[in-house]
C-alpha cells in the first residue's frame, strides 16, 4: 500500500515567521478571488537547438477584487522531458493561484535537442543533449522573469516575493534557475562542441541569457515536483531560496536518488541521459546546510509512478509553504520551531485521535483543515474526528507555554 510521508513538519511549534507582506485579510491559501487571464503574452525570440527561432510567450493570471498593489508572483513551468508538453498544462494549477491573490504566469521555453540519426526523441545523441536542453529551458524562464519584473507596476506584482513552480522537466528547470546563480557553476556541455551531424552546437552563453535585459527579481522560493540537480551543490548556503519538493521513491522518469535520466523506462529510452541527484537526495543536502524548517519541506510518497498521487492536497500543502514565505500576520500554518515531543495516534484515525504529550496532559485541542479552517476542538488528550471528510489535517496541541502542531490522516 502506498503511503504518504510529510516529513517537515510533526512534532514542531508554529511561530511568526518575518517575512513583508500583511496577511491578515488574504492569507493566499484560500482561493478566495474571481481570475482574470491575458493569454499569449510575447516575451521574447530565442534560437532553438536545431537553429530556427521560437516566439516565447506565456499566459498570466490575476485575481479580481483584491485591491493589492504587490501581489506575490508564481511562474509556473510545464514538463515533457524538454521535447514536449506546453505551457496550457499548468493553466490550471495558474488560475488555483491567482483565486488565492498571486499573478501567476505559465511560461512557454524552447523545446527539444538532437536524437541519434536513426531514431527520434526523447532518444537523445549524448548526454550534453539533454543538459543543454535543461540550460535553454533556465535562460527562458529567467528571461520571462526579467520581462514580467519590467511590466511589474501593470501586473501589481512584488519583486521581492517571486516563486518557480515547476514540475517533472519543468522542475528541473526551476531548480535550476533558483539555484543557479554563479557563473562559474555554468556546466562545461554548455559551451561550443562538436556538431551533430550538420548542425552547430555554439557556446550557449551566460546563465541568465540575454532576454530582457537587466536585473532580475530574486527567487523567494521554489517547488519543485518529481524534480533533481546536475549537482547538490549549486545550494549552497541557508541564504538559498526556500524549496519544497514533492518525489514518489520510485519513480522511473526522473529518479528520486541518484540515478540516470528516464532509468526505468523501456526499449533504452535512459541510454545517453545524464545521472541526476533527485529529491531523496537533495534532502539530504537541505538537511546538511541546517535550513530552517520553515524553508524547506520534503513530502516522499512511497509510489513507483512519474506523478503527484493526489495533486489538490499537495498543491494544498505548497500553497502553505509558500504563504509562510511572505506573510508577516499568522495564518494557519506558520514557521516551525523546536517543542516539546507530541505523539499522535492512531495512523490513519477513524472515530477519535489521541494525543500525549510527556509530562502533560492537560491540552487544548484544534483541529483544522489545510485551508486553515478549523474544524474541531477540544480539552484533553482525545478529540472525536468521526464525520470529517477523510484527508489530511493539521492538529495544534496548547498547553498554555507551547503550542504544538502536527499532521494527522483522518479514514473512513
């Protein structure tokens, strides 16, 4: 039976996290607003792999109503093993986060890389390929957000609130373009090589590329889904941008551990594809520099599929993370510190869930939804769930010196 792990967070004490906007009439997790769209949206012309050139565009999404004049931004970035897929695929997931009060923009890139002479994609010639395909995806995204830092007094957005949200191929370029950063880091595939076959393959140039030229808004942070690195290093310190990843552990497309691109796909789909330190490895990385846990969340689903098992909750738990980036007034989930050891039980709950607490045993008990709701409350060491829709809740435990909160499965 697959099983869900929401590792960050049990067992820890909210607090008021610092952060710059006021939350206290929008807390965007709760999608609250009318959505407006402005479809295919020009920001720029790139050169393609092959040497022709693609228009660059993107679909944004705001909310109506708010009156907000620095709205937090969310650029959305699509999958397809950087050969497919489109940017309608996140239009969704935009108009989720546009009802919650952020613009959100879903970003088109440049698609595809050179396959051996005799088959076709995502077979891929060699390995600089598919790394290079990852390095053009990078410098659109941050060429798109160049481009929506100059239209910023249109949109009503912040500078300093940016978020990449991406997903499998999209994922990876949103690790990328948050963490990132150094020249120097620029990976030795990206410059000029041999041709394949007629066609050239120039240096790729800067990082940041050379759309919209000028200062970009800085990453506040990053989700990542069914995402990996070329390199754990690229984060280097707790000044990195915030992240929260979502992985199954067995994934066959883009590994959870380390291992090589597509390794559990058929026919040798993976021959030629670079090794990627995925999720369950980046962990340990976040883990290793000391990242507050208020910036960094690792959800692991125990599964052996390429997909997010139930999206609406994780995206539910990522618009949590993210609101705990920037508000500055508590909303339902706030920044993490260290409490007193809570122990609840049973796993999943059904009629009543207990709580113990050592030494204690004199509890406030709320119960409250992901959306932060609440949806029960009592005293003791026992609250009654029978009723509640089955999912996943947050529990806080007071005693009067901590408050505690922790994650619970509600079941039939």
């Amino acid at each position: 039976m697959v099983r869900i792990h929401l590792i960050a967070l049990g067992g820890l004490l909210f607090a008021d996290t610092v952060a710059s906007q006021d939350c206290s009439t929008i807390d965007y997790v709760t999608p609250q607003f009318a959505v407006r769209m402005e479809p295919g949206v020009l920001y720029g012309t790139a050169v393609r792999f092959d040497g022709g050139t693609d228009s660059l565009r993107m679909d944004i999404y705001k909310p109506v109503g708010d009156n907000v004049v620095a709205r937090p931004l969310l650029i959305a970035i699509h999958g397809g093993a950087f050969v497919g897929g489109g940017r309608d695929d996140m239009d969704e997931l935009c108009s989720w986060y546009a009802a919650r009060g952020y613009v959100a923009a879903t970003v088109s890139y440049r698609l595809g890389f050179h396959p051996p002479a005799d088959l076709s994609v995502p077979y891929t010639y060699d390995e600089a390929e598919v790394v290079r395909a990852a390095y053009r995806a990078t410098q659109d995204v941050r060429g798109a957000m160049r481009f929506l830092l100059i239209r910023q007094a249109q949109d009503s957005t912040s500078a300093e609130n940016t978020f990449l949200y991406g997903v499998s191929a999209g994922a990876i370029t949103a690790l990328q373009a948050a963490y990132l950063t150094d020249g120097s880091e620029k990976p030795a595939l990206c410059g000029a090589l041999a041709p394949v076959n007629t066609y050239a393959r120039p240096d790729l140039g800067s990082l940041m590329g050379d759309l919209n030229p000028g200062p970009a808004p800085l990453v506040k942070g990053c989700v990542s889904h069914l995402g990996a690195m070329l390199d754990t290093a690229h984060i280097n310190s707790t000044a990195d941008p915030a992240l929260f990843m979502y992985h199954q552990t067995g994934d066959p497309i883009v590994g959870c551990g380390y291992q090589q691109g597509l390794w559990g796909a058929p026919l040798g789909l993976w021959a030629n594809y670079p090794m990627l330190f995925g999720s369950c490895v980046i962990a340990p990385r976040m883990q290793h520099l000391g990242f507050d846990m208020a910036r960094y969340e690792f959800h692991e689903y125990s599964g052996d599929e390429h997909d997010i098992h139930d999206i609406p909750l994780v995206d539910s738990l990522a618009a949590v993370f993210l609101a705990r980036q920037f508000c500055s007034a508590p909303t339902a989930m706030q920044r993490p510190v260290e409490a007193p050891a809570l122990e609840v039980y049973p796993v999943p709950a059904t009629e009543m869930v207990h709580v113990r607490r050592l030494g204690t045993s004199d509890l406030d008990l709320t119960l409250m939804g992901l959306d932060g709701r609440e949806v029960r409350q009592g005293h003791g060491n026992s609250l009654d769930v029978r009723g509640l829709i089955p999912g996943t809740y947050v529990l806080v435990a007071n005693d009067g010196g901590h408050r505690t909160a922790h994650r619970v499965q509600i079941a039939n």
